[in-house]
C-alpha cells in the first residue's frame, strides 16, 4: 500500500479530496482489507473526536478565582490605568479643538479655566459612563436566557 494512499485517507474521511483523489482511495479501498481497516479506525476516530466538547468550569472554581485579592488588584489597577489614559487622550483631543481659546492672550483666565474644568468634567463622566455600561453589560442577568 502506497504511503500517498495512507496521507490521503484522513481527507477522504473528511470529505476534502479531489474527485481524482477520491477515485483512487476507493479503488485502492476495494483492493486493500489492511486499508478498509484503517479507514475504519480514521471514521471511529472522527466520531469520538466530534463528540468531544470541554468542559466549562464549575461555578464554584471561577468564584474562588475572582476572590482572589490579586485579581481584584489586577483588575483594579487596569481599569485606573484605563480610565486615565482616557481621560488625558480625550482631554488633549478636546484641548486641540479650543488650542484658539487657550493660546488667545485677550480671552480672561477665569473663561479658560471655566472651559477646562467644564472639559474635563465631561471627559471624566464620559469614561465613567463607558465603564458602568460595560460593566452593565457584562453583568446582564438575563444574557444567557435563550429567546
């Protein structure tokens, strides 16, 4: 039996050869016991193999995993990180957008600081509503309820 025959018996029993390649396994199928045999341990394989799912861990395991201090820490210290390095993207994007205001030497100071405290205001409140939605989101009780 020909090693070529043997490569392309996975393919036949998944259904990926040519109608050429296909045409020559079954011709060499018919001639071969030896080679029915291993197709039929390739066609058991796929079966076990398509049955097979993972597990998804217990409740239990994810609940002790969260609790952990490192993880909140890790989680803690992302989402500060996060939320000021949007602030000051933001923040630096809005400054652009007034750079006329900031740099004019006739406009008061009380208007530019009335303007940067009313634009980081709503850059803060902006990222701190983008969190809470996420974490809405994450936390939908009614996610897994199937329509």
């Amino acid at each position: 039996m020909s090693n070529e025959i043997r490569k392309l018996l996975a393919g036949y029993v998944d259904g990926e050869l040519t109608e050429s390649e296909q045409a020559k396994v079954e011709k060499a199928l018919r001639e071969n016991a030896e080679l029915r045999a291993e197709l039929e341990e390739f066609q058991k394989l796929k079966e076990i193999t398509g049955r097979t799912t993972y597990a998804d861990l217990p409740d239990e395991v994810w609940e002790s995993y969260w609790e952990s201090l490192y993880k909140k820490l890790e989680r803690g210290i992302g989402w500060i990180f996060f939320s000021i390095g949007a602030i000051i993207l933001l923040g630096f994007g809005l400054f652009l957008c007034f750079k006329g205001l900031f740099t004019d030497p006739n406009t008061p100071l009380l208007i530019k600081i009335g303007v940067s405290g009313l634009t980081l205001g709503v850059v803060i409140l902006f990222v701190s509503f983008l969190r809470e939605r996420l974490f809405a989101y994450k936390h939908n009780r009614y996610k897994r309820v199937k329509k």
